[in-house]
C-alpha cells in the first residue's frame, strides 16, 4: 500500500531479509514468549477490521522474534530493550498497514530509532512523557490542569496508555494511522501533545465532570484531523526548552534528570 511505503521511507526502511526474519523465528521461543502470549489476544479485539487482516500468530511471531533482535541493542543510557506491555499495541498498526515481513523490519526500525526508551524495563521514555504532559499542560491551559490537579489527576494516572502506544489504544483504527502519518512525518515526540489535543477537545466536559477521569478512562474516538489541526497550533506556544525536552525524551535519557529541576518553565 501506499501508506505502507511511505512509513517505511519515513523511518528509512530501505531494504528487508526474509533470511534474517526465517533464521529469527527458528531460534523459537524467547525469554518474554509467555509475557507476549498473555498480551497478543486482547490487540484491538473489537477492531473486526484488524482482527480480519491480523491474526494472533502473527502478533506473536512480530513481537517474539523481535525479542531475539533486540538483544544486543541497548538504549543511550545502556538500558536493554525488551517487551513491555502495550507492545501489541504498538505492533499493531504496522501488522495492519504491511506485509509481515516489512511490519517486522519497520517495527523493529521504530523501536531502535524513534523511541527505545519507552521500551525499557523502567518505561523510562514514557514517564518522562507523562512529566512533560503534566508541564506543557500546565502552559497551555493552567485552568484545566489545576482542574484536574484538584483532583488529584496526573498524566502518569490518566495518560499512560495513550502515551506508550501512540494513541493506537484509541479506536478507531483508521484514524490511528492517519495520526501516525502526521507523527512519522514529524516526530513521534508530539504525540504528548497530541494528547493534549485531545484533552482539550473535551475540556468543557472535563470542567464540568465532578469526576473527570470517567470521562479520561474511556477517551472519545479519535479523530486525527482535528487533533492534528490542534496539536499544530499547540506547538508554538511550547517555551524552546521545554520543546527541546519533549523532542528528545524518547531517546536520549538525559532528560529524565533534566526534568527534576523544579519550575524551570513556568
């Protein structure tokens, strides 16, 4: 598909081995195998279209064999690259959008290069993620997120999913790749704020909800071109160091001490 060959290019997946993938699968089951079982069954299982084009075997040769890839590769910080849960999710789309071959390569590719942080034992990337949410919010729109600091609600409580898969636990499908072609042409980094954006498209109803996270549990399907259009507008108000954070902090683990410093941007 055309999508297909434009994610690869954008993630600079210019050639695949069936060799390499065959001689993967065949080193069998790796150490997360039972950990990747107890996650494949539960991918997008109301999606009838995913479920149609996807099945579980499938998931579970991605995501098992790309154990046994990644274990010579480390992050920056020398933390080990592993399953995590909400990998299926993740693997997803890209089972959905590809051949499982070039989903394989172009996964692994993603993991490596665009955020091998939020893929470590710690989930290190995705918590410095969620800080950041929590400060570029604060910027943003101070009067919801005092909100819902009244109510003792955190990114770290209501916005972990969203932030470690991308937003992929958010139906519907279609709109999740559309999204991601915005966040694979830009930088996966803006998807905090494309949670925002999010939050944001519902902030009456937030300030009005005595309990906000019944409403934060179960996010409103996704719509990628008004979320997109938001996020746009959202990123020029982002003080340049705070930008500078949320566009390393998949990767570079550095930013997670910079984060300690107290009220450095508002």
């Amino acid at each position: 598909s055309l999508r297909s060959k434009i994610w690869k290019h954008f993630l600079g997946v210019y050639h695949v081995s069936a060799n390499e993938y065959v001689h993967l699968i065949k080193k069998g089951k790796s150490c997360v195998y039972d950990k990747v079982r107890n996650d494949t069954f539960r991918t997008l299982a109301t999606d009838k279209k995913f479920l149609e084009r996807v099945n579980e075997e499938m998931l579970i040769r991605v995501l098992n064999t790309l154990a046994w890839k990644m274990k010579s590769f480390s992050t920056c910080g020398n933390q080990p690259i592993t399953y995590v849960q909400g990998m299926n999710v993740l693997a997803a789309p890209f089972l959905f959008t590809m051949s499982e071959i070039d989903a394989f390569f172009s996964f692994a590719t993603f993991i490596q290069t665009c955020c091998p942080l939020y893929v470590t034992p710690t989930l290190q990337g995705v918590h410095c993620g969620l800080k950041l949410l929590d400060q570029c919010l604060q910027i943003l729109d101070p009067k919801l997120f005092n909100y819902l600091k009244s109510k003792n609600l955190t990114a770290e409580i209501y916005a972990l999913s969203s932030v470690l898969t991308l937003c992929a636990c958010t139906p519907p499908l279609e709109q999740v790749l559309k999204l991601w072609d915005f966040l694979f042409a830009y930088g996966v980094h803006l998807n905090i704020l494309c949670v925002i954006a999010q939050l944001i498209l519902i902030r009456d109803q937030l300030l009005e909800a005595q309990s906000p996270m019944k409403l934060l549990r179960t996010m409103p399907e996704l719509n990628a071109k008004s979320v997109i259009s938001l996020t746009v507008q959202l990123v020029q108000q982002i003080p340049d160091k705070l930008y500078d954070l949320l566009v390393r902090h998949p990767f570079d683990s550095s930013v997670e001490n910079a984060l300690k410093k107290k009220n450095q941007f508002t």
